[in-house]
C-alpha cells in the first residue's frame, strides 16, 4: 500500500469513527468496530451476549471482513442462526501494522457496502 492510498485509509477511518461515535455514543476503537459488524453479521439485534458470546462476534466480523479479499467464506448457519466460515485461503504473514491497515482497509469497504446496498 503506498503512502498516498495509505492516506485515504486514514482519512476515511477517521471520517468512518466519526460518524460512528456520533450514531453510537461512543469512541470506538478497531475491536469496537469490529464488535458493532459480528453483532450487525448475526443479525439478532443488540442484546447482552456473554463473554464467549462476545468472542464469537469478533470472528464472525474478522471472517466476514477477510471474506472480501477471499480468505473465508461462508459455510452456513447453525440451528441458533450462527454464521459459520470457513478458510478458503491461507492468510499472508503480516506485521500487526499490515494486520491493522487491512482490517481498517476490509472494515471500510465494508460500511461502504452496505450504506450502497
């Protein structure tokens, strides 16, 4: 990624946190947003989930994200409306600074898409 798409990463996270902060009334960090999309992901509405529960969310986000750039998809649903993904190709080694700016790349596309649709 060079500089300049760097950039407009950055610009749009910060334009994204911001309008997340304003829905939400929070400061949200990656995992935050990362918990919002596993809870958007499920589709069973905002309720208490338990600390395994919570987990669970984040993975959900985190594969239905990497889906994108086709490292997972989806396998199905389990009786209580999990979604369940599986890897389809290996994930790349990256540093936590390559691991952070795709996700925050994944995590904007994917706000994109779905205000589009």
């Amino acid at each position: 990624m060079d500089l300049k798409s760097i950039a407009e990463l950055k610009a749009e996270w910060n334009q994204l946190l911001d309008k997340v902060a304003e829905k939400f009334g929070i400061d949200p960090d990656l995992q935050g947003i990362i918990f919002l999309i596993g809870v958007q992901e499920l589709g069973q509405g905002n309720r208490k989930f338990s600390k395994d529960e919570k987990q669970d969310l984040m993975h959900i986000a985190t594969c239905r994200l990497l889906s994108t750039y086709g490292y997972y998809e989806l396998a199905g649903l389990d009786n209580e409306g999990w979604p369940h993904w599986k890897l389809v190709e290996k994930l790349p080694v990256l540093s936590l600074k390559e691991q952070d700016l795709l996700l925050k790349k994944a995590v904007v596309s994917y706000f994109k898409e779905i205000i589009i649709t």
